[in-house]
C-alpha cells in the first residue's frame, strides 16, 4: 500500500498499566515523513482489569488462553468506541501493539493478548498488530521496537528517552541506530505511591520528601542488568524476581524507597545519555515526573532537556506503532536488528485485511 498519506489508528497499552492509549494520525511521505495527531484518548482500566493483567503473569496456558480472547473484545470494543465517538471515517489501518503478558525472548517466547483475528471482524477495520514475535523468532529481543520512529520522526535529537514503565533510550552509534532499556521506572514508581494510596507519584512529590538509602541504592546499581551489554529488555519478570525483593529486604519508610529509587533511575540513565552538550528527548508519562527531571538535570548538567507538547508525551509510543503499522503495509523495514539483536532487519507485524 505505497501512497502519500495514511490515516492510522494507534494504539497502545504499557506497562505501567496507565490504560489504553488511542491516536488517530496522518502521515504524509513526500521527501521525509511527517505526521500529526488528530484525536487521542487514554482509556482507563476497571479494577477488574487492573487486577487481571497485574496477575497474568502468574496465569496458567488455559487461563492466559481466556483472558488473550476477553481482552481482545476489550480492545476491539474500545477502539470501535474511540472511530465512533470522533466519527473517524478515513482509516487506513488499526495499528495495535495489544497488552505483553510474558517477555522471555531468552526462551524464544514473547506473548502481547488483544492480537487475535477476532478483532479485525469486531472492529472491521484492517488492522495491524503483533510487532514483536517476529523479531523474536529471528533471534532478537523482539525491543525495542520504537527506535525505527524516532529515527525517521526525531531524528534532530541525540537521545529520545521513554519513561514508561520502563525507561527505554535510541541513539545513533557509528552510523547504527541503538536502542535498548535501561531501568524499571513507573513499573516501580506507582507501586510505592499505590502503597501510600496514591495511583502514582504526581510531579515526584512523594520521592522528593524522601531521603536516599546508599545501602539501597548501592545494590540497585551493582544489579547484573545494568553490566550487561545491549542489545537488552526488560519485564515485569525482571521487577518481580530482582527488583521488589531487593527493595522489600529494606524496612525503610516507603517514601524513602521512592527517593532512593528515582536516583537510580537517573544515575541509570545519565551512565548511557552521557555524550556532553546533547539534545536528550523526553516523552512518557515519566516526563511530568518533574522530580525525576530535576535529578537528570543533576546528572546531565550540560544536556539540553527537551520536553515535547502533552499529546507527543502522552501518546509518543501509540504514534510510533501507527508508524510500525505504516511501514508494515508499505512491507518497508520497521524492526532494526542494530537495535533488537535479530539476525536481520524486517518488516514485522501480523496484517488482517
């Protein structure tokens, strides 16, 4: 499907568990692709499903088997919502990335539910999804995928960080485009804050009162992770089994917790986004964290922080996977394999016309 412009939905769920991310965007192609984003909405979760996709990961087949099935008419119902309620009648493509349950590319495995075919015949719109398992099948980590859009929709920034649930950085190194996770951020982040009744820790407030624990801190930073080389991803897999015992071991006071968490977050990312006098590129719901920035900027004290307009903040990986999805129709490379580890360089992506 060559043509200049593309009308695409897209949609993504994280990590952090923040709900759906809906955009509906235009791309054009002349020289070089541009875009902008028309409408978009974030869906909240019920506790229902808060609950569900927070303990799936302990699901057994039969039962990820039900839930890959209601959460896929979840989806479809959502998306047909968000064309209805903006009455969105030229559309391309549904791009959806669906919601990762399991990431163990070590094992050749990775699983994102809300890609089952039921949801082309449910929304009955094409749709693209399934990003990652191709890539895994090719030996990569099947992550970052975001990379390829930064390099053709950012590419005058030397870093472009995403603080999602996780904090994730693409540069280019030797004419290579790099990418890889660096920490858990929100993952770990709205834990705590869900711990003293908050959903998250609005502008870093309750980190800010905190006091660093070196102890804490010291052991965060000597974690395997953060010795090895890229290409690397992260999960919840790697939170649950690394990071909350290591943090639960500690009888600090919880907003202590979060201070010393937060500085190890930015020491993470200050080690890799270290190049002096850069452009460093924030987007992800990490980005209002104006307590996490103020320590970056501590770190960083040369580094040019740019912060975009709330829609690329808020929606900047549900543009990149309308991106994807763009490309994949266009059957154009979408996964680099300088920056997931795959034998190749592809164009990923399940397609149900």
């Amino acid at each position: 499907m060559f043509k200049e412009n593309y009308n695409v939905i897209g949609v993504m769920s994280g990590t952090s568990l923040d709900g759906v991310d809906l955009a509906y965007i235009k791309f054009n192609h002349s020289e070089n692709w541009t875009f902008e984003i028309f409408q978009s909405e974030t869906v909240s979760y019920s506790e229902e499903w808060l609950n569900k996709l927070k303990n799936a990961i302990h699901f057994s087949h039969s039962e990820l088997e039900e839930l890959n099935i209601s959460y896929t008419k979840l989806l479809a119902s959502i998306i047909s919502d968000f064309i209805y309620k903006h009455n969105l009648t030229e559309i391309d493509a549904v791009c959806s990335h669906g919601h990762t349950i399991l990431h163990q590319p070590q094992n050749g495995f990775t699983l994102q539910i809300g890609n089952l075919p039921m949801i082309r015949d449910l929304v009955n719109q094409t749709i693209v999804c399934d990003f990652r398992v191709q890539d895994v099948q090719f030996g990569g980590q099947g992550a970052p995928l975001v990379p390829i859009g930064d390099e053709l929709l950012f590419s005058q920034y030397d870093y472009c960080l995403n603080l999602g649930g996780f904090s994730n950085v693409s540069f280019n190194e030797n004419g290579n485009r790099i990418a890889f996770d660096i920490s858990p951020v929100n993952t770990v982040l709205n834990f705590y804050a869900n711990e003293l009744g908050f959903p998250y820790d609005d502008a870093g407030n309750l980190a800010k009162s905190g006091n660093v624990n070196q102890d804490l801190l010291k052991q965060l930073n000597g974690l395997d992770f953060y010795k090895a080389s890229y290409p690397k991803s992260l999960g919840m897999e790697f939170v649950n089994a690394e990071i909350f015992p290591l943090m639960h071991s500690f009888s600090i006071d919880v907003k202590d917790k979060l201070r010393t968490f937060v500085e190890h977050i930015a020491i993470q990312i200050a080690k890799i986004c270290d190049k002096p006098h850069a452009k460093l590129f924030i987007t992800g719901g990490g980005a209002y964290n104006r307590f996490l920035i103020e320590r970056l900027h501590n770190y960083l004290p040369t580094t040019e922080v740019v912060i975009p307009d709330d829609k690329t903040i808020q929606f900047k990986e549900a543009l990149i996977f309308a991106f994807l999805g763009v490309l994949r129709l266009r059957n154009e490379i979408n996964v680099l394999s300088s920056v997931t580890g795959a034998n190749k360089n592809h164009s990923s992506g399940v397609v149900f016309m």
